[in-house]
C-alpha cells in the first residue's frame, strides 16, 4: 500500500520578472498535486506582476509585494509562511515539468530515510525553448564545494525537519544562498539524486546569476574556505582534481551527450513566452 503523499511546500520570489512569472506560476499549479502550498513574496514590483498574480490568486495560498533587502530576504520571508512536511523554491523565471510534484511527493512517501532529493533539468531560453539538457550526477560535497554547485535548483527538495536542522538560509549570500543550504545539509542528512527531469532554468544575459558572476564566484569562494584544505597550495590541486573528477562521472553517466525524449520538450509547449 502506498504511504500518503506528503505536503509540499514551495516558495517563488520575484522582482520585475512579470514577463516570465505567468509561466512559472502555471507551470507550479498545473502540477494540480494535492498537497501543494504555493507562497510567493515579491519584491515591490513596479511592471506587471501585480496583474499577474491577481490572475492567479486563488492558487496562491500566501502573497506579498513590497520592498525586500533580496532574493534571500525574500525566500526567508516566504519559507516562514509555510507549513508543508517538504520544502523547495521556483524562481520566478524557471518552470516545474509536468508531475514533478508527484515524482518528489511519491519519493519522500516511499523514502522516510531520506531528507533531501534533486532531479535534473533542462536547459531553456528566454522564450522557453528548450536548449539542452542538465543531466546530473550524485551529489558530493567535495565537488559541490571545489568545483562548482551543479545541483539544479529549481529540482531540489527537502524536508522540513532537514531545513530547521541546518539553520534555514544564511541572508549574507545573496547569490549561492542555494550552495550554503546544500553545503550544510550535506552535514545533517545524505542528499540524493533521482535521475528524471523535473524542472527547467532560464538561460539568458540578464539572468541574475550570470549578470552578477563576479560577486557569484566570490561567495563560492566563501563557502569553500570552510575546509581546512582550501588554503594554498593545496585548494588549486583540490579544485583541479574535483573538477576532473566530476567531468569524468558525469561522462560515465552520460550527462554530456544525454538526449532528451520528444513528449518532454513538448511539455514546453504551454510555457513559452511570445518575444515582445
């Protein structure tokens, strides 16, 4: 007999992103999964989001839209309105594949053990056009930490139990806040990868992540002096070899010349967005 599914807790923040928040937020609620509490904390918008979410209010079990101090401000704000058993965040300009929710809720129902869980991804453009896949490997902490944060955001969830434990998010990062929660998780709790495509990121110039590198590497930076080891000369020849490390696993798992099948890039299909 199956285990109920479990409560699913997810947080959007947003800021001048109306272009794209329809398009996250159907993504989210077209999952119709049964358990779902959607919260989304918006920063003080000034362009459509407003009209957006009144279309979609009703979905929406908490909401809010006035100034914030960030992303991560934002994403604490929106996590202490919630109640679900798990927990994740959608930004604001990515999308959830069709029963995402449903993998993950059946997961945990079927994994008690286990408190952390992420899938892979697909590459999108701007318009929601499929670029290529982000079929990932096992989650380490050695890689995570001296290579780079190859955990897909958007198809990461946890337990609530998990989250409490490691403190919640750090707001000093405003960048790879998603790196320090894998980082500390990685303390409490093994973190396992299920190999299906749940999610899709946005790849575009003004992505915030790619905009603000600089300030992105330099967090990274921060959180990989947490090991004794990362001093010279040992954290060059560290970074090096978890680089060839992962290189080299994700190759033997396929990840580099993975195809996607044809019925999920048509899962796209209700979520482009029309060029203005």
């Amino acid at each position: 007999m199956n285990s109920p599914l479990p409560t699913i807790s997810v947080v959007t923040c947003s800021y001048q992103q109306g272009a794209f928040l329809d398009a996250t937020i159907r993504s989210l609620v077209d999952q119709h999964y049964p358990g779902l509490e959607y919260i989304l904390i918006d920063g003080g918008s000034t362009d459509e989001t407003l009209d957006v979410i009144g279309r979609h209010a009703e979905q929406i079990d908490y909401w809010a839209s006035e100034p914030d101090e960030g992303q991560t401000d934002a994403l604490i704000k929106g996590f202490a309105h919630s109640a679900g058993d798990i927990m994740g965040w959608l930004c604001s300009d990515d999308l959830l594949l069709p029963h995402a929710l449903e993998t993950v809720g059946r997961f945990f129902a079927d994994h008690p053990e286990t408190d952390a869980v992420y899938g892979d991804a697909l590459w999108i453009d701007r318009s929601g056009d499929f670029i290529r896949p982000k079929k990932e490997i096992d989650f380490s902490r050695f890689m995570l930490r001296f290579d780079h944060n190859y955990v897909p955001q958007p198809a990461m969830f946890w337990r609530r139990r998990l989250f409490e434990k490691a403190g919640g998010l750090n707001r000093s990062f405003q960048l790879a806040m998603d790196t320090d929660l894998w980082d500390r998780f990685s303390e409490h709790s093994r973190i396992v990868h299920i190999p299906q495509y749940l999610a899709c990121m946005r790849f575009y110039p003004e992505q915030k992540t790619r905009a603000q590198r600089a300030n992105s590497l330099k967090e990274d930076s921060e959180i990989r002096r947490r090991s004794p080891w990362s001093a010279p000369p040992f954290g060059a020849v560290l970074r090096r070899v978890a680089r060839i490390q992962r290189c080299a696993l994700k190759f033997l798992k396929g990840g580099y010349f993975s195809t996607v099948p044809s019925h999920v890039v048509q899962q796209l299909q209700p979520y482009r967005i029309e060029e203005r």
